[in-house]
C-alpha cells in the first residue's frame, strides 16, 4: 500500500518529529499538527529541503472541531490522506492522594479523546477511500497499572481501543496499527539517562515506519520489552514508584 499522504499529531517534538523526518521524501506530503506552530515551522522548512510537501497546522487536539477541520483541510491539499498517526500525548505525575484531578483530566483529554477524536476525523475519509491506515502511540506502560496517576490508564484505553477498532474497521478496508514504545529520548523522559534500553527517537520512527509499512497489527520497540512486557503484571507496582 502506498503511504504518502500522512498526518501525524504531536509532530513539534520528540517521536512525532521524527516520524516526519523519517517519512519525508519527494512524492510524501506531511500534515504536521501541535500546538507550538514556531516548532512545526522549523521543521517544515527541514523537510521540504528534503523534497516533501508540508503542511503545518496550530492545533490542541483535545479541541474535537479543531481537530477535524485540520484533517479536513490536509485532506483536500494532499488529495486524501493514507495513514494517520495519533501520537500525541502528555504525562503528568499525578498522585490521587493529593487530588490532581486537572492534571488527570489533561492526560486524558490529550491521551484518550485528542486521539478519538483525531483518529475518527481521519476515518471520516479513509472509509470513504476503502483505504487507509490508523496509528496509535500506546505504551508499555498500558500492560501494568504504573504509579504516576492515570497515564498509564490512558495507555491501556487505546490499546483496547486499537484491537476493537480493528475488527469494527476490517471490512472497511482500513487498518489499525498500535505502537507500544518503552523508553524513547524525547521530551517526556526529558534527561533521564537511567531509563532502561532508553531508544533515540530517530531509531525509533524508522523502525515504526517499517513496522506500520508491513502492515503489522501491532508493534513493541525496543525489542527487550517483547520478553519483559510479559512477566510485568506479575512485578509490584511499587517497583515502578521513583521511575515514573
Ligand atoms: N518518550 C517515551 O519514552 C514514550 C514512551 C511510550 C510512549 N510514548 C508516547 O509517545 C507519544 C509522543 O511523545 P514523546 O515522547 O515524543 O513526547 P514529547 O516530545 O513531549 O511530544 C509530545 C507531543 O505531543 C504534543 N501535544 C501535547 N499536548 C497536545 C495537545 N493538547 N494538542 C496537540 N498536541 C499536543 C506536543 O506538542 P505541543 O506541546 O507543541 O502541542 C508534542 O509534540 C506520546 O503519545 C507518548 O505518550 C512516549
């Protein structure tokens, strides 16, 4: 399936970015959407030196009217859209003891209905166009119920969210990929050096991009988590307290 016409969330920074960099190539045009427009720009100008088309657009995607009116208008430019990548996200490190109700309703805005609503306004036109792939950045930590507030909650919501739609979507003829990153050097994990098999996001993206290109259902990076993820139910949470 060609994959050219790709829309990525959260591209200002971190994975999103360079997802972009890792698809940019003539004949590729990009839809780049976060909130910090100055940062998608800049990147714009990297890419199409790089022979791509980009469109950049200023959008929250907890915004739902926002957030189909930007796929709307990336759609009718790029002449329809082939994949699409829900990867914004954010983490807050919540203690529910302490309240942080505003910081649990953000991660879930951002993590859980900021890619509803940007995966079904992409849907809107791959069902029409019987073609079409979705990608959902979960996490490994949507296979244990982690300290830290309601993250790792959100992650487990797309990941269900991932394997229902995928049936529902089958005969649709669009397909639904779901990422289960471990530790990738962005933002998020900020200058923690300690994080374990801690992967640079340049690595990651061109691996996701192969991994989304093959059509797989599902994908795990770096690949000692594949062997760990099993065995984290059985560990305490607890475990878990000072690293997330
Ligand atoms: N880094 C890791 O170790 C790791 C591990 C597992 C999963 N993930 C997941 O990977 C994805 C990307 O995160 P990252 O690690 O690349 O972190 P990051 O560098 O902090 O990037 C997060 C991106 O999300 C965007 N964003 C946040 N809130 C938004 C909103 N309301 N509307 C639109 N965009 C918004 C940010 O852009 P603006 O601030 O400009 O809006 C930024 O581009 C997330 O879903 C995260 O949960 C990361």
């Amino acid at each position: 399936m060609s994959q050219q016409r790709i829309f990525i969330t959260g591209a200002s920074s971190g994975l999103g970015a360079a997802l972009a960099r890792a698809y940019a190539a003539p004949g590729v045009t990009l839809g780049l959407a976060a909130r910090r427009i100055e940062k998608l720009e800049t990147l714009k100008g990297e890419l199409e030196g790089r022979g791509s088309r980009v469109e950049v657009y200023s959008l929250d995607v907890t915004d739902r009217t926002a957030t189909q009116q930007a796929i709307d208008r990336f759609v009718a430019v790029a002449g329809g859209i082939d994949l699409v990548y829900a990867n914004a996200g954010v983490y807050q490190n919540c203690n529910p003891a302490l309240g942080h109700v505003g910081e649990m309703e953000e991660v879930i805005d951002v993590n859980v209905r900021g890619a509803i609503y940007t995966l079904t306004a992409a849907l809107a036109h791959m069902v029409q166009a019987k073609a079409g792939r979705l990608v959902i950045i979960g996490s490994i930590a949507g296979f244990k119920g982690l300290p830290g507030g309601v993250y790792s909650a959100s992650k487990v919501f797309v990941r269900y969210l991932a394997d229902g739609w995928r049936a529902d979507l089958a005969e649709a003829g669009v397909g639904v990929t779901v990422i289960y990153p471990g530790f990738i050097a962005t933002e998020m994990t900020g200058e923690g050096k300690d994080y374990p098999f801690l992967m640079p996001a340049d690595q990651a993206a061109r691996a996701i991009k192969g991994a989304v290109a093959a059509g797989k259902d599902e994908f795990m990076l770096p690949w000692q988590w594949r062997l760990i993820v099993p065995f984290l139910r059985f560990l305490p949470a607890s475990l878990f307290a000072r690293r997330f």
